[in-house]
C-alpha cells in the first residue's frame, strides 16, 4: 500500500532524535488520566506542503476498514487505534528483523562472494522496500487518528477566545464572520469530506483560534501557523494564548473526551507540544524569557494537577541537551527500542542504497521555450553513492581543526590536483550538508531585514550576524526575536565562492590554471547532479567572479569542459524559474538534496512581497500558506542525508584552505601573478610599434 505524501510524512516524524524523546519521555505521560496519548505532535512538513491531500483516499478507507472483521460496523475509534498499534508493531518488528538478515547476508557476500547469496540480495531489497511502504502507509493512517480528535467545530471557535479570559461577563458577544474569513471552493477530492469553506484571512487572534478548528491538522493548518506565525504575533503573545486556554480549561476538563472544555484543553496541549517539536531551535533556545515563563507555568500550573507536565518539562530539557550537542539519545531506552531505533536508521540508508541501484534515470530541465538554447541540456541524473555509514561529526567550514593552516598552506592547491572531482565533490558536499541542517524553515522568512538582496553576495564581510540592523523591511513585528542564521548560511556560501575565485588566481602558470578550472567545473557538474545546487551554485559564482571570468586561460579550456558553464548556468535558470521546482515528482523523497539558500531566501522574498493585510485589517492567510508551503522543503531535504564516506583529511583540509581565503581580495591577488593578464611576446610587441612609426611617418610624407 502506497500514499501520495506517506514517505515524505512520515519519514520526518521518525527521525531518532524525536522518537528517543517520545520515548524518554513517554514514562512521565502516562501517569495522566485526563490526556490523550501525544505520540510525536508535529505535523510536519508533508502537512504544510501538501495540506488536505496528505491524507488521501486510500488512508480515509482504511481507517474507516479496520477493525470491521472483528466487530460490528459502529467499532469506536480507540478499538481502531488499538488495531493499528498492534499492526504497526508487528509490521516495524518484522521490518527491522528484516534489515538485520539483510546486513548479515551483505557481510557473507563481502567476504564469500557467492552465487547464491548474491541472487538473494535483490529479492531481498526488494521486500524491504515494500515493508518499508508498509510501515511507513500505517504510520500515516496514525498520524491521522491523531490528527482529527480534539478539534471543534467552527461555531464554537468564539468560545475558545472567550475560554482564556479572565472575565467573560464583560466581553462583548463574539461571531466567527469578524474574526476569520473564508471562500468557497468545490468538494475537496482527497479528504471526500464536505468542506467546501476554504480560509482566506483572520485576525491574529481568530488566526490562533482557528488552531482548535476540527481539520486544523487535517487541512495543514498548524504546521503552516508554526511556520508563519511570527508575521502577525509575537512568540510571548502565541504563547500567553495558549497557557490562557490551558488554565483556564484545566480544572473542569473531564474524562468525557466529547465536551468543549475537554477539546480545548487537550488542543492546547497538542499545540504546545507540537510547537516544542518543531520550533524550539527558532523560538524557544533564542528567547531565554519566554523558555522561563513556560518552564514557570508547567512547573506551577500543570504538573500539580497532570502527570503531562513533566513530560512537557523533560521535552524541554531534551530539546536543549539536543541543541548544545550532549544529549544521549539513547538515555532511557529499553534493548529493544535501541534495536528498533537501529532498526530506522539503518533501513533508511539501505532504502537509499536502493534507490542509488536502481534510479539511472534521466533529468530534464524544466525550462520555458522562451529561454531559447538552455533547453538542450537534457543530462543523464547519475546518483551515486556509498554504502551505509556514518555522518560525520563536524560543525562549519571556518572552524579550525586538527590539520593547522601553516600545514594546508604547504600543501596548497596540490591536493586539489591530485584528488578526483567525485572525491571532493562527496567532502565538500558533506561540508554543506552540517551547514544546511543547522536551519531551519523559519530562518528563510523575513530575509530583507537581515539585508539579504537580490546579488551575488549578500552578507557584508566586514559585518558580524550580530550587527544587522533590523530596521528596513522587517516583516515580523518589531517584538518578535528572530534567529539570523541565515546570515551565517550565506557567509558560509560566500567564503566557497572566494575560495574557488582565490584558489585559481593565485596558480602561477596558465596551464596549472587550465586544470583548476576543469577540476571545479567538473566538480560542480557532480555537485548538481548528486541535488547539492548549493554547491554547485557557489562554485559556479566563485567562477563568475569578474576577475577569473577575465583570465586568459579560458580561451585554452577544452570545449567538453566549458560547455559545462553553460550547463551550471541552465542550473542557475532552472531554480529561479520556479520556487518549487526541487519538489517536483518523487525524486525528492528518495534523494538526497540540498538547495541554493540565496535562491530559496530570493523566492520567499518574491511572496513576502506586498502587503499581508486585507482593507479591514485581515492577515492574508492564502499568502502565508502559500510561504509555508515554500519553506517547508527545507525540512524535507534534510530528512533525506547523504551517506557519502567521510574522509576527514580531506575535509580538514578544504576547511583551511576555505579559512584561508574567505575574506581574499581577489582583485589584490590577482594583481600578484602575471599568469593573471594577457601577455604579448616581446618581438611581436616590438614588431607592432615598429609598424605604428612607419604608419604615422607615411601619413606626414
């Protein structure tokens, strides 16, 4: 069984950091009476990207199907959902029995090589791939059930405003029409359900009451919120409407899951947790103030009175262990929960490896006919890659390490020369990869106040991330903390540029220079085709720069090789034609990939572009959602890691020579070199002032 977004959906929510917190925790949660089981809250990235049509027909069928052979046609939910676990952990258990038989006959092949065992391995992969469908479709099917409890209908949304107040006698009566707006739309197709309102703007705070709307969840509302939220309310006010509901609706929910005050109650939790999951890196860890005043309220409010509180407090806790790096995901966890944990991580890979077996597929670039000759470049998408292995465990590009600069500058660009361009192609790619999934969503929105522009370099050298200004532009309101990592992103992007720029203008002879160009174009031909345009598209500015773009060694460049700048410059065309066009098909859920930051940064520039109010003060919600939708891909890569084999020298290495040069003058050290600059032979510069003089004499005789 198969689902339109299954992969993507549920691939995010098991990643091991979140499962080991799930499961650390889990102990403190069941303690509660009165809650619900929040199993993983955040809704992920397939929810705000694909939205009502995550959950398509085939998972309202089945779910509807369960249980039906055993009882009668009206079996309660919580019988389904027992049903489901109870196949889900047979399914994971046979899954993961799988992947070990799988790794042991692999050894046995390495070492014995044998007929037989090679015969069996792609029966084997094969199987793999289906259970792995499997779990991964009743996964989905879970999400689900979770996603629809707990909501209210539409007309009781004013009583969710109402519920976190102080004082409801003085308030004036509040109707659904003055807080949110909606169009109308045919019968949505994915869902079979009638909702044929769909939101087009809301008030902030009608925009927050809507979180408790009974497809919230099922519509992709909430991851949307989660991502765009910070337009129209501060994290303080997000927050303080929250705890408003939880407080207020704690007390007098009951055990009847059917009441109002139980919805909100158990709504709000979900959120907060949801929120937690998915936000803490971007709201929680910057904000040291509001980290304190939820840490108060569980600790004063909740855990006194729900067993939940201390599950919130030990996420918490987790999330920043996870955040400085010394959380021991592993802390708490049974034998066979690590087992099955292994089990994940490892099935993950080997899919890959699968997918790298059997994907020799072609790739075409989607390109408009207006664009004339860039369209012929139809290449071969070649995707290769290493068996199974470790990421490695390294932190940004300008970080010193074990190989000391004295010792790279010895080497200098000899290592360059000696090494393939797929070798450096995996190291450099694996150096973006820690960059890249250090961000998040949320850092690509707002863009224009941290002075990010439409140019080739964005962030001044000179200027620290701390010292941005945040007085132009600033889409967020003017309380709103917002984390500027993307600013170290694109220093880090900067620095490969003037290190490709640096690296060929300071070789001393032409012909040194020749190979140098052909080595990073060829390196950047494997970059884009492995999906790491990031790379791709550093190297490619580093070439462009004015001064190497002027260098006599292109006119020696072999024309196989320098077709490949018009092949990168395509590139280039082809993630700015579309804000989603990485996103395309299924290619993205099986490969890995990393994209431009400065391109998908520019795209989210495009749609924050005019204004986010409607006349009567309505946020425009269509517009955020439809940001939400495009920063939403950044989580989607990151689910899907390269398994290239780390080379750790290599890797020291181009870190140093990258340290060396980020902050190069490449005017100044191409002033340096004479291979720089178009040389005339002497006799030929002697011969043409000779025939100057006769000319000039000619002319006066």
């Amino acid at each position: 069984q198969s689902n339109g977004c299954g992969p993507g959906f549920t691939e995010e929510n098991t990643s091991s950091e979140e499962q080991a917190m799930i499961k650390i925790t889990g102990k403190s949660y069941l303690a509660s009476p009165n809650l619900p089981d929040f199993c993983g809250c955040s809704p992920g990235w397939s929810s705000a990207f694909y939205g009502a049509e995550c959950f398509d027909s085939e998972v309202h069928s089945y779910l509807k199907n369960l249980g039906k052979q055993k009882s009668s046609e009206s079996q309660n939910i919580d019988a389904k959902k027992v049903e489901l676990e109870q196949l889900l952990m047979m399914e994971t258990k046979n899954y993961r029995k799988t992947i070990k038989f799988y790794q042991k006959l692999l050894q046995k092949e390495r070492r014995s090589k044998g007929p037989e065992t090679k015969s069996m391995l792609p029966k084997l992969r094969g199987q793999l791939q289906e259970m792995k469908s499997k779990v991964q479709f009743l996964e989905l099917v879970k999400k689900y059930v979770q996603a629809k409890q707990w909501g209210v209908e539409s007309y009781v949304l004013p009583t969710v405003i109402h519920s976190g107040k102080a004082d409801t006698m003085d308030m004036a009566p509040m109707d659904e029409s003055s807080l949110l707006l909606y169009y109308n739309t045919e019968k949505q197709q994915c869902n079979n359900q009638n909702g044929v309102r769909v939101l087009q703007a809301g008030t902030p705070l009608g925009l927050m009451a809507y979180l408790y709307s009974r497809n919230a969840f099922l519509e992709g509302y909430v991851q949307q919120f989660l991502y765009t939220f910070r337009y129209f309310c501060t994290q303080e006010e997000f927050l303080q409407f929250l705890l408003d509901r939880i407080s207020s609706t704690l007390s007098s929910a009951s055990l009847d899951p059917s009441t109002s005050l139980t919805k909100i109650c158990n709504r709000s939790f979900y959120i907060l947790q949801a929120w937690i999951e998915d936000c803490y890196s971007v709201d929680f860890a910057t904000n040291t103030d509001l980290l304190g005043t939820l840490k108060e309220f569980i600790s004063s409010k909740v855990a006194s009175l729900n067993g939940y509180g201390e599950r919130l407090l030990s996420l918490l806790e987790d999330a920043s262990a996870r955040r400085s790096g010394s959380a021991d995901l592993n802390s708490g966890m049974g034998k066979c929960e690590e087992e099955s944990e292994e089990g994940r991580k490892t099935l993950h890979s080997l899919c890959k490896k699968l997918s790298e077996d059997v994907s020799r597929k072609n790739f075409y670039w989607k390109l408009s006919k207006s664009m004339g000759p860039i369209t012929q470049y139809q290449r071969e998408w070649l995707h290769t890659g290493s068996a199974v292995l470790p990421k490695p465990c390294c932190s940004s590009f300008t970080e010193e390490s074990s190989v000391s600069l004295a010792r790279a500058d010895e080497v200098g660009p000899v290592l360059l020369m000696e090494c393939s361009a797929q070798q450096l192609c995996w190291q450099l790619t694996l150096l973006q990869q820690e960059v890249f999934n250090k961000c998040h969503p949320v850092h690509f929105l707002n863009s224009r106040a941290l002075g990010v522009k439409d140019k080739c370099v964005t962030v001044p050298k000179a200027v620290s991330a701390e010292t941005v200004s945040l007085k132009v532009c600033n889409l967020f309101l003017s309380k709103c903390i917002q984390d500027q990592y993307l600013l170290q992103l694109l220093k880090n992007a900067d620095s490969i540029s003037t290190w490709v720029a640096a690296e060929i203008v300071t070789c001393h002879t032409t012909k040194r220079q020749v190979s140098l160009l052909s080595k990073f174009l060829l390196i950047a031909k494997c970059c884009y085709e492995q999906r790491n345009f990031a790379t791709a598209m550093q190297i490619l500015t580093g070439l462009e720069n004015l001064i190497v773009r002027q260098l006599p060694a292109w006119k020696i460049l072999p024309a196989k090789v320098a077709e490949i700048m018009e092949e990168l410059k395509a590139v280039e065309v082809f993630l700015k034609s579309d804000s989603l066009c990485l996103m395309e098909g299924d290619r993205f859920k099986t490969l890995p990939t990393i994209p431009s930051a400065h391109v998908l940064a520019m795209h989210v520039q495009q749609l924050e572009t005019g204004g986010f109010t409607m006349t009567n003060g309505a946020h425009k919600w269509a517009k955020l959602r439809n940001i939400a939708k495009v920063v939403s891909q950044v989580h989607a890569f990151q689910e899907n890691p390269y398994t290239y084999a780390p080379d750790f020298e290599l890797q020291s290495y181009l870190r140093q020579r990258i340290t060396r040069f980020k902050d190069a003058d490449i005017s100044a050290l191409a002033a340096d070199n004479c291979a720089n600059f178009h040389q005339i032979p002497a006799e030929k510069h002697s011969r043409k002032i000779q025939d100057t003089l006769r000319k000039m004499k000619a002319t006066f005789q």
